[in-house]
C-alpha cells in the first residue's frame, strides 16, 4: 500500500479539458445512454487496432486473448465496468489521449459545444470527445491499461473530473483497457443489466467483436456491410435484411456497394417484397440506419436518404462522419447533404441497371414501388433526370399490361415529332375510347396513357424528358400538323361542310349559352369521331390536377364549383354539331339544353366532375323530346 501511494503521480487536465469536463459534468443531462456507446466504441476501435497491428508485429503481449469486450455490472456497487482486449496505452498514451484534446481551434469549438449544452442538446462526441463522456454518469471513472507492447507496464489512470487525475502503476495486467466507472446517485440504472443489453443492442450491435455481458454475446449481427462482397453468402445476406428491416420476407433487391471518394461508404441497401403502406399501415419511417465506423449514428435515418425512398432497408456507414454526429448537426452538415446525394444518385443508377438487366423484374418492383419514384419526381427537382428515366407507363403502341419507359417512346417518335404525348384516364380502356386519342389514332403517333391521378403532375413537375416537351394531350396548343405519318383513311362519309360564317355565329352562340363555364369555343383540328372536347388553355392545370383538386374540396366539404377556365373544342365535321346549328334557328331554347349536355358529356370524359342534378334533369329534357311521336 505504501509503495503504491509514492508512484502514484497527480496530474493536471489541459486547460482545454477541464472546460470541456465542466460541460459534460454541469450541462449535458439528456441521452446519457450514449456515453456506453462512446465506451464500447473505443473499445470496438481499440480491438480493430490491435488486430491491425498485431499482423505488422513479430511479437505482441497476450497474443492468445481473444479479442472481444466484456461488460460487468454491479449494483450493489455501482458500477459499470468495460473491458476490452484490444491494443491497450502505454503511460504516455494514457496522458496523451485522456489528459489532453488533440483539437486545432479547441477555444471555438469548446464555445460551440458550450452553447450547445445551453440549448440541451446532446452533442457529446461530436467533436471527438468520447471518452469524455464518461463523466455523465460516473462521478469516478478509472482506467486500468496495458498496452500491446510486450515490455510496455501497465497503468490506472483515474479522475472524478474535476481538474486533474493520477497516475498509477498496476501489475497483472492483461493486454487491453478496462474502465470502471463509478457511477453518480442518479445514474445507478448503468449498472443494470438489462439496461445495458437494451443499450448495446440498440447501439452496438454491429460492432465486430463479440460483446458479452455476464458471459453472453448480447450482439448478433456482424457488420456484414464492411465485409467484403465475394464473402458474404446469400443467406447471410436475407438474414441481415430480416434483422434490420425487422421484415419476413426476403429482400427484392439489394445493393452492396463501397467507395472512396469523393466519401468513404459503405452502404447495404435493401428494397423489400412488400410495399407495406400500400398495404394500408401507413406512411413508414426511414429503414436505414446511419453508422459511422460500425457504431450507430441514427436510426431510421431521415437525413441519409430523400423522403421518397423511405422504403428502403439497410445500413450507411460512413468513416467520414464525426462519430456521435448530433440529430442537428445531421440536419445541417454539409458532409451529410452530400453523402446523401451521391447515395441517392447511385441508388438510381442501380435501379437503372436492375432495369436493364432484367426488365420484367424490374417492371414488377415498379408495379409496387413506382409511386415512390413518382413522389421523388414531384418532390425533388434534383434527380428529375435520373427518375424520368425510371419511370414506366402503358402507351398506345404497348399491349394492355406491359409497360414501356420514356427512353423506348423517344427513341420510336415519329418523323418530325418533337413532344412526348401522354394522356389521362382512369383506365386504358377508358383513355383509349376517350376523344383525346382519336388525332393520335388517326395519325399513327403513339401517346403514352397515364393511369394514375399523380402522373399528371409528375409529368408536369418533369416538364420535359431528354430535352422533349412532356405534353398532355387535352392541351388546348396541341398541334400535330408537322409531324409525317400516314394518316389512316377516313371510313366515314363526312357530308358538307359548314359554311365559315355559320360555324362562326355558332361558336359565339355556344359561347353565350355556356356563359361562365367555358373560357374559349373553338373549331377542332384533332376531332374524328367525337362532337366534342375539354381542352386545357397553355399556364392551366390539367383536366386530372383540377379533378384531384376537386375532389380535395369536395372532401372538405366546400361545394361543387365549376372553374370555367376550360376551352371546348368543337367537331363542325359531326352531325350533331350540324344539327344543333340548325335548331338553334328552330327551338334555341331546345338547342341550348342540348349543348350544355354536350358540355357535361366532355367534362366526364375529361375525368371532371360535373353536378349531378341538373345533369340528370337536363337529360330527361332530351330524351322526352327524343322519345315524342
Ligand atoms: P476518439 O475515439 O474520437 O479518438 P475518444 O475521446 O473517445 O476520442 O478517445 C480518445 C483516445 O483515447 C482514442 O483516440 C484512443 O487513442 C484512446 N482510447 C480511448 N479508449 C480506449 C481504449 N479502450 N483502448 C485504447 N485506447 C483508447
Ligand atoms: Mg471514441
């Protein structure tokens, strides 16, 4: 005992640290939990180093240990002690790494995390002051180290944080560090054991050596993302989806990939079977989970990856990240903004490749998952290119059910085309019996049928495609004209004409009998078989965004209300258009009727909403008179 007191040395704690100490003792109350991640992440670093090392060394101390990480609690004491059998300090290295902050521009950076501490948030280790933290919860921590070194002595250093720590020989020591931490009164749940499994399984779990507490390895999975690809089996593979993604299913697809520049990451990302909102469970939460050098960062990331591919599973880790990165700092690191653009980006080009490699597969993944991309598409201009090219729909030159890509319809476009046409509709059948595809029919052009209410406004957020105009076809400037094709032969008899100034006085009488529903009447160029057509004027939305919009209002319980910003086109090649500017002489206010009902019939097969009432009335009108002998 004696002997023990005269080598033991006291120290003083870099000015620098005793600042930092006063932070972590007086300020920092929240997420306390962390500070065992801190612990057992510098245990899991000082493992990684030593079987580095002992691949360059000749002769190593203690080489026979197994390399893994003990924990023993004690609540009677009140303690909670981490061992590990890694590289272990020399004294010098115990001064060095536990005296000092190895930090240019310490004096800012204790400013920053002063402030921090003020708003409460936890950002301990952000600077690389994990050990540190240690002093969250131990009113006393103790470190017993020995180094790998094999004539190295080993050492405690100790301190209750407040200024300085002492210095103390200690023989029999086994290769590695042991910190023991005296826990505060208000911090015993450390000693719990439970509470330290929750922790690490929570945290650590893919730390790559075993961590066992009383005896049992509390983590089961590797970080089998680190491995390397050609080693890892499929089952292990499925097997860490499962875990991760908490899933029962296997993966769908997955992308294993590792780079260096311009960030080191190595990412696992799995897509899953099922598309489990559209299973009605609701909106999910990020699947992937950010690490940093195997330690967990943040789980079910939000800032790793967009919103729109919330979907995905799987793990980011990234060497470049400040290990313990506040929720904060993630939100506004630059570090982290450009991390998750080069992961989308790659995430998009595989899914570019997956396409390519197997087309009928990935047709499938975008049968269930396509509404996502489409949301990126509405959401996130910065990837409308990669998306666009992503995107997959039924055309007028595909079989019913098979999907063709933008890519394909460009490449096809007839001779002197230069927009890609695309129409609404609640369904093909639907689209292709609907006035708007007769011109297309007519002329052989293939026009692309968009069967879901948001593709309207992914096209229109994507506004054009390898510098094509997206164009929807109830677009009142549509102009086929230049474009060179066969133009089918009429099978109808089309009878004489209109004369202009006639077709002129009707336009200005429907104007007027439609006062306040319809912005302009015009002659049609595009009709074939149909009277009539609801046409966008170019700046207004389409006829499917203004029925969603609609509908929104509807659901909010506001009442049915007619815009009156669309144009009606009307077919003077049609009989009934002929016959109506005949009554108008007759019975206008017969004719007048009539050309309301042709108006409502267009809005529905416009896909509007039009009122139900005075459409039904109206129409009983028609048909006692059609009915009269
Ligand atoms: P960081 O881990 O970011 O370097 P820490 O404050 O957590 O910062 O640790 C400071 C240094 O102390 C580490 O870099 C390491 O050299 C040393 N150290 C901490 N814990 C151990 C340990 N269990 N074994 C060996 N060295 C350790
Ligand atoms: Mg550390």
């Amino acid at each position: 005992m004696a002997k023990k007191k005269t080598t033991t040395e006291t120290k003083e704690f870099q000015a620098e640290v005793k600042k930092l100490l006063d932070i972590v003792i007086h300020s920092l109350y929240t997420e306390r939990d962390i500070f065992v991640r801190e612990l057992v992440s510098n245990a899991a670093d000082a493992l990684e180093k030593f079987r580095h090392q002992s691949l360059l060394e000749e002769e190593v101390f203690d080489s026979h240990v197994p390399l893994e990480i003990t924990i023993d609690v004690d609540d009677k004491n009140h303690t909670l002690t981490i061992i590990d059998t890694g590289i272990g300090m020399t004294r010098e290295e115990l001064e060095a790494n536990l005296g000092t902050i190895a930090h240019s521009g310490s004096n800012t950076f204790l400013a920053e995390l002063a402030e921090a501490a003020k708003k409460d948030i936890s950002l301990i280790g952000q600077f690389g002051v994990g050990f540190y933290s240690a002093f969250m919860a131990g009113q006393k921590v103790r470190v017993l180290s020995r180094s790998y070194i094999p004539d190295a002595e080993g050492y405690e250093w100790s301190s209750d944080g407040s200024g300085s720590y002492t210095l103390t020989p200690e023989k029999g020591l086994r290769r590695g560090t042991k910190i023991i931490v005296e826990l505060k009164d208000d911090a015993h749940e450390f000693a719990d054991e439970a509470k330290i499994k929750q922790i690490i399984t929570q945290y650590s779990n893919f730390v790559p050596f075993p961590i066992k507490v009383k005896g049992e390895t509390v983590n089961t999975v590797q970080a089998l993302w680190k491995r390397n690809k050609n080693e890892i089996k499929e089952e292990e593979y499925t097997e860490f989806y499962k875990f991760i993604g908490n899933a029962f299913d296997d993966p769908r697809f997955r992308l294993h990939f590792t780079a260096d520049a311009p960030l080191a990451i190595n990412a696992l990302l799995f897509v899953p079977q099922e598309n489990i909102e559209r299973l009605g469970f609701g909106r999910m939460k990020s699947g992937v989970n950010l690490y940093c050098q195997k330690v967990l960062i943040e789980q079910h990331s939000e800032n790793i990856l967009p919103e729109w591919l919330r979907f995905l599973k799987g793990v980011v880790d990234s060497e470049d990240l400040p290990l313990n990165i506040s929720r904060q700092a993630l939100q506004d690191s630059a570090l982290v903004a450009k991390l998750k653009q080069v992961l989308t980006k790659r995430f998009l080009k595989f899914l570019e490749e997956q396409a390519k490699e197997d087309a009928e597969k990935y047709n499938q993944f975008f049968a269930d998952f396509g509404i996502y991309l489409k949301e990126g598409a509405t959401m996130d201009y910065a990837y409308r290119d990669e998306i666009a090219k992503l995107l997959r729909f039924e055309s007028s030159k595909s079989e019913p059910g098979k999907l063709i890509s933008l890519t394909e319809y460009v490449e096809r476009m007839a001779e002197g085309q230069k927009e890609v046409y695309y129409i609404n509709g609640p369904s093909r059948a639907a689209a292709e019996s609907g006035p708007y595809v007769e011109a297309f029919r007519k002329k052989d052009i293939e026009i692309i049928y968009t069967l879901e209410p948001i593709d309207d406004f992914v096209m229109n957020h994507l506004g054009e495609f390898d510098g094509k105009k997206l164009m929807s076809a109830d677009r009142a400037d549509l102009d086929l004209s230049a474009i060179k094709s066969e133009e089918k032969p009429e099978d109808k008899e089309k009878g004489a004409s209109l004369e202009p100034e006639v077709v002129k006085s009707l336009t200005t009488w429907i104007k007027d009998a439609l006062a306040g529903r319809v912005k302009e009447v015009i002659v049609s160029k595009r009709l074939v078989d149909s009277p009539a057509i609801i046409v966008n004027p170019d700046g207004y939305m389409t006829s499917t965004m203004e029925r969603v919009m609609q509908a929104a209002r509807l659901e909010k319980g506001e009442p049915f209300q007619e815009t009156g910003s669309k144009n009606l086109e009307i077919n003077t090649d049609h009989p009934l258009i002929k016959q109506l500017s005949l009554l108008r002489g007759t019975d206008e206010d017969f004719a007048k009727n009539v050309i309301e009902q042709i108006f409502d019939n267009a809005q529905i097969q416009a896909g509007l909403m039009v009122d139900p009432r005075k459409m039904v009335e109206r129409n009983y009108k028609i048909l006692e008179r059609a009915t009269k002998s």
